[in-house]
C-alpha cells in the first residue's frame, strides 16, 4: 500500500503545509488507498523535503511528481475528462500555489504579529516539540525566507503578493461544485491544500481575513474538507 509521509496535523487539518495537504486531498478525492504517516524529520525524503511517498519500495518527492506518479501508475482518471485549456489553467494556478506558499508561511514564521500565535497553538498541539526548537526552525525559515526573496519584504509587501493570488483564485473558484464541473479534480485538491491552511488556522493574518470574506472559496474548501476527512 501507498503510504504518505508528511509534516503533523494543525487546527483539524490533515496537513499544516499546503504541498502535504494538497497530496493528501488529491488522494482522498482520487479513491487511493493510503497509510498516512506524519513526521517532522525530512531527511530520509527525495531532496530532504516533505511531502513524499513511498509506492511499492520507490520513494518519490515533491507534490507534483507524486501526483503525476499516482495518475499514470493506478490508471486514474480524476483529471481525464479535461481540455487542453483546464489543463493550462491547473498549470497557472498551481505555480501560482507555489507563490502562495511563501506568504502563507511568512505570516507564521516570520511576521511578529502572529508568529506567537502559531508558536502557541502549534506546541499546544505537539507537546513534543519544544519552544527551543521551534525557535530553531524559525531560525531556519528566516535564512529561507531571505535567500527565496520574501524575507526581504516588509509584511506588507508581502501579503500584498499573496492577497493577488487569492483574489485570482476567488475569480477562478465556483459558487457551487468544483473549478472544471460537478466533479472535483486536482487543481482542486491544490486550492485546497493551501486555502484550509489559511482558514482553518484561528490566526488573524490578512490572508485568513480575505478567505473568510469571500463565500466560494469558503465552501469549496469546506465541501473538500468533508470529502477527505482528516489523517
């Protein structure tokens, strides 16, 4: 059996990073069974990165070349029925995902307002790990932060960025069913994976404000919420 192996849950979600989540969504919606193991060393991952998996002994990194491993090796149709135009479209927004990212992640690591916040409810959730060592993986990030780009923002330019790309995501998501038709597909298992690590999580950023206001994105992450449960 496949099994998954990314970072630990947080606030209900399956997966406190969009990637983790995003694959676990597109499972879950794509009827693959799976074992879910959450850990917090990547250093036996392809890359020394989560998420990854490992399928019959091969182990394989980054969410995309997970996803595209899974379609072709288990013969799914999730994405089958798509024109050649949705599939541009999946591409655009999924590297716009990869954008996202870096906001998301600087609003809990690097933004003072509400990195406590995070800090908190993070430990409260995974007694485990203690404050010095979150404080090591804050460390961490900013050197990320800094060297991708972001770090040198001021949090305004920052979430400037990342409030660009839900916008556009707000305009491409659907009052009701998914962003192709009635049924789900992967882009939307990617929407979701970074759009509930923003609305589930109690913390105030202006990422979290904006999802909140706008209705669609809400229901589309709850109404695939529900469909995959929670690992």
């Amino acid at each position: 059996m496949l099994t998954l192996y990314s970072y630990p849950q947080l606030f209900g979600v399956a997966d406190n990073n969009g990637y983790g989540l995003k694959v676990y969504a597109f499972l879950k919606l794509a009827g693959v069974p799976l074992v879910h193991e959450h850990i917090f060393d990547a250093s036996a991952a392809p890359r020394g990165q989560l998420p990854y998996i490992v399928d019959d002994g091969e182990a394989i990194g980054d969410s995309e070349a997970i996803i595209a491993h899974v379609i072709a090796k288990y013969r799914l149709t999730i994405d089958a029925a798509l024109s050649s135009e949705q599939r541009r479209t999946n591409l655009l927004v999924t590297r716009m995902l990869d954008d996202l990212y870096w906001v998301m992640s600087y609003s809990r690591w690097k933004d003072e307002r509400y990195y406590p916040a995070f800090r908190d409810g993070f430990i409260a959730q995974h007694p485990q790990v203690s404050a010095e060592g979150f404080e090591k993986a804050k460390a961490y990030n900013a050197q990320r932060y800094h060297y991708q780009g972001i770090g040198r923002y001021t949090p305004e330019q920052a979430y400037a960025r990342g409030l660009a790309d839900l916008q556009v995501l707000a305009e491409i998501v659907p009052a009701a069913g998914f962003v192709h038709g009635a049924a789900p597909t992967s882009v939307d298992a990617g929407i979701y994976g970074f759009v509930a690590n923003i609305y589930y999580f109690p913390i105030p950023t202006p990422l979290k404000a904006f999802v909140d206001a706008q209705k669609n994105l809400v229901a589309h992450c709850e109404r695939i919420h529900a469909a995959i449960g929670k690992s």
